[in-house]
C-alpha cells in the first residue's frame, strides 16, 4: 500500500483522537468504536486499502494482540496498590476462577448442545470467550493507585488474573481435540498446565517485579544511580518477565501482571517506610503528574527521582504513565485490526442469539454465583455483571488455536462466534460505559 496514503489516514485518525478524545469521554461512545468502523473502512468493503484474514493473517494476529495484552497487564497490576491481604483482592479472585469456570461450563453447554459442536470444540470456545479483556475494559477499570473504588478494583483484578484460568481451559480444550498433550486421564494437563504454569507465573512475576522495583529505588536513594530511561524500564521488566516465564513453561500473562502488582506493592511499601512523617508519604496523583513534569526541566529529573522520599513513586509513575500511552497506541492497532478482518468472516454462520444469552444471562449468573455473600453492593455486582467485555484477549486465544492445529469447518464457526462477540461487545459496552459510570459516581459521590 502507498505510504503516504496510509500515513495520512492513520495521521489524521490519531489528531482526530487526540482534539476530540475529551468530548467523545462525555458521550455514549468509545473510542474503540471509532476504531472499528475506521478497520472496516480500510477492508476490502469499502477502500480496499487492507487484506487480512482468519486463518491466512493467524500469526500476525497472534504476536500483535499478544504484546498489547502483556502492555495491557503491567498496566492493571501497576494499579493496584492494595496489599495481598486487602479483602477487594477476594472479589477479583472469585470472579477470575469461580465466575469463569461458571462461564466456561455455561459455553461448553451451549456450545455441545446448542452449537452443534464437540466437547474439546466447545471448551475451547469457553476458554476463548470466558475472559473478559483487560485491553478494552479501560474505562471500568481502576484509573490509578489512588483510586479507591471497589468496583473498579474487581473488574481490574479480574482482567489481570483470569488468564490464569483461560489458558489452562483453552489448552484442555485443544488437548480433547488432540492438538495439545494431556497426558492420560487429563493428569499432565492438571500437573503442568494448571499447577505449574499459573504457580510458577504468579511467583516469577512476583520475585521479578519485587527485586526490580526494590534495586532501582536502591540505587536511586543511595547511589544516585539507575535514573532516567523509565521506558526502557517498563519495556525491559514486561518482557524479561515475559521471557523468563516461556522458559520455565509458565504462563507469562499471568506473570506479568503479577510484576506490575509486585512493583507497585513494593513502590508502596518503600514510600511509606522512607519517611513516615513527610507529606510525601502518600503523595497525590497531582503531585506526582507535577513531579513527572518537572523532571523536564534541566537538573529536576536526578534531584526528584533519586531524592528519598520521591524516589518510589516517582519511579512507579513513569513507569505507568509510559505504559498507559503504549496501551492506547496497542488498543488503536488492535481494534483497527480487528475492524478490518469483518470483510473475511462468514457471516453465514453467526449465531446471534448466542450474544444476548453471554452477556445478559451466562455472565450475570456467574457474577452472581461468583460473589455470593462477598461485601459488594448490590449495584456493583449488577455492573460487574454487565461489563464482562470481551476483547483482544479474546481473539489473543482464539489466533493461539488457530496456530496450533485448529482448523476447518470447528475454526470457521470459532472465528464467526468470537468475532461476532467481540465486535458487539465493543458496541454494547461502548455506548453503555459512560452513562452508566457516571450514575455510578453520582450515586457514590450521593452516598
């Protein structure tokens, strides 16, 4: 494709965004939306300026939604600043293991019943849509370590820590459909892909993002040394513990959401201890924006990130607000992708009852079932219930299958049920998010 005509469309996107980001987050739209429709635009349905197809495109796919999920995850954990014994942690738990096996039965159900596909077909499908996405689900999630809200706490846990409990059912899945070893009677499957893979994936995230965090501010408070280049920190720490998970036979989404939840633990932790009684203990999300900025000027940069009460938050800041951007920039690619594969999938062979039984029955049942007697309201649950969006993750697992053996008429059906539900998700809860939210806060800030 011309090079100039593809900078001046996606140039034109991007400033679009930018001068009207602020107004389209006071309407009943998201920005995913915009990002679809500009996808379909350059298929082969209107401007023809994009060909890419299931399984043609697979890999593609693949590595591309995989890197902006594990951005995604180091941004979610960075987040989440309460410590391990918080009890909001119980409600992100529930939800990623109880709710999603509830889901994962629900669409095996269905799917064996109802779809007309195979048992290892229709785990499959529950592995691929169970999740919900943590790429997509930004505007429902915490919006950073200071914010106290619960709800938004447990949909942003749950995001982080289901992929725990996705991969282990997509891997069964395939192994029923004898594209993955099982081992007999399912006990490799038990031994290695959940035990070993989510335990080890938790620990090295963990163990990755604790020492990280605990020798740059080291180094900082005492040696004056490690400062700047909090970029290629966050880079650096998102794909060693990436890389160190795979080596190990780890799930490396999980262990990187673990790091960034580690790292901020420790950030919080360091603070806190560096001096008890300075105003900084706990410094706000303004103080840091206007520390972050007077890093800019020439001498503040050293002076603020290396000084002893400033020096962990200042360092866990950065790091989260270069990340943020990188998951934008991830979201736009990803949805536009997403957005130019509609031309390529057989319509013929959608099922559209089966999204209204997702999101308005499977989902809420398992919500409910999930958090039944935890201390959420009655209105967060029911909001928790509703945003079970489904997203880049989603087609993450689904290019994964497709990969490693899934294919004919089981992947053709695969492909037209995730994308119908992934692209009716990013429109249902695109227009429903800001109305929504805001009588949420409103009730809150009421109450």
């Amino acid at each position: 494709m011309n090079v100039a005509i593809w900078s001046t469309l996606i140039g034109a996107l991007l400033i679009s965004m930018a001068l009207g980001g602020s107004v389209l987050s006071r309407l009943p739209l998201s920005t995913s939306m915009l990002y679809l429709a500009f996808g379909a635009a350059l298929s082969p349905w209107w401007l023809g300026l994009i060909y890419i197809d299931l399984p043609t495109s697979a890999v593609l796919l693949e590595h591309v939604a995989e890197i902006v999920v594990l951005i995604s995850l180091f941004s979610s954990g960075l987040k989440l600043s309460a410590g391990l014994s918080n009890r909001w942690w119980l409600a992100s738990v529930r939800l990623a293991v109880i709710s999603m096996l509830i889901t994962v039965v629900a669409i095996t159900f269905v799917g064996v019943t109802l779809l007309g596909l195979s048992l290892g077909a229709a785990i499959l499908l529950g592995g691929i849509l169970a999740p919900t996405d943590p790429v997509l689900a930004s505007d429902v999630q915490v919006a950073s370590s200071t914010d106290r809200d619960q709800l938004r706490f447990a949909l942003t846990g749950e995001g982080g820590l289901n992929d725990g409990t996705a991969f282990p059912v997509v891997l069964l899945g395939l192994g029923i459909l004898g594209l993955h070893e099982v081992g007999p009677f399912a006990i490799r499957w038990v031994l290695v892909d959940v035990i070993w893979a989510s335990a080890v994936g938790l620990g090295v995230g963990a163990v990755l993002g604790t020492t990280t965090a605990a020798l740059v501010i080291y180094l900082r408070r005492t040696y004056k040394e490690a400062v700047g280049l909090d970029n290629f920190l966050t880079l650096g720490l998102i794909g060693f513990t990436y890389g160190v998970a795979l080596l190990l036979h780890a799930y490396g989404f999980l262990a990187v959401f673990a790091a960034g939840v580690a790292l901020r633990i420790t950030e919080k932790r360091a603070s806190s201890t560096a001096n008890r009684q300075s105003d900084m203990e706990n410094p706000s999300k303004e103080t840091l924006v206007a520390l972050v900025g007077a890093s800019t000027q020439a001498g503040a940069a050293e002076s603020v990130a290396t000084h002893p009460n400033h020096a962990a938050a200042f360092m866990a800041h950065a790091m989260l607000s270069f990340n943020e951007q990188l998951e934008r920039i991830g979201e736009v690619a990803m949805v536009i992708l997403i957005g130019a594969l509609l031309w390529a999938v057989d319509w013929t062979l959608v099922r559209w009852w089966f999204v209204p039984l997702l999101f308005v029955v499977i989902r809420p049942v398992a919500v409910l079932i999930g958090l039944a007697g935890s201390s959420t309201s009655k209105s967060q649950k029911k909001l928790i219930a509703w945003f079970g969006i489904r997203g880049v993750g989603s087609l993450y697992y689904l290019t994964y299958a497709i990969n490693h053996g899934l294919a004919g008429e089981t992947a053709s059906l695969l492909i037209t049920l995730t994308i119908s539900v992934v692209i009716a998700s990013i429109v249902l809860h695109g227009i429903s998010v800001t109305p929504l939210m805001s009588l949420y806060n409103r009730n809150k800030s009421r109450d």
